[in-house]
C-alpha cells in the first residue's frame, strides 16, 4: 500500500464520519466541504486513488455507495 497522503487521511477519516453518522457515505460535494476542496474532480481523483490503494470501495457509480476496507 502507498503511503497515504494528509489529504487522503482527512477524506478517508470524513467518509468513516460520515458513515458513522447517517449510515452512507457522503458525496463528491460533501467531502469537497468537510476536507476544504472547492474542485469535485480533485475529490473525485483522491477517491480513484484511495479506491485502487484498497482502501474504499463503492457498488454503484455513486460514491455514497461507498465502503471502507
């Protein structure tokens, strides 16, 4: 696994938060507030990478179908 970037730490502890929360994960949108990103494609592209490290999975397309490994 690589190593993780501060970045993906913050997205990866607002997912498990989130899920905590309401029982799915958050949104492209919603991760952007929560870890300070204004661009959905620069959440987008830490989700791919965080999904090929293994670290997240989704079962749709949508990220609020979203699992942590």
């Amino acid at each position: 696994m690589d190593h993780l970037t501060e970045r993906q730490e913050r997205i990866l502890r607002c997912i498990r938060e989130e899920i905590a929360a309401t029982g799915e994960g958050p949104s492209i949108r919603r991760i952007g507030q929560l870890v300070g990103l204004s661009s959905s494609s620069a959440v987008a592209y830490q989700l791919g990478r965080l999904e090929e490290q293994g670290l997240v999975s989704r079962t749709g397309r949508r990220w609020r179908d979203c699992h942590m490994r």
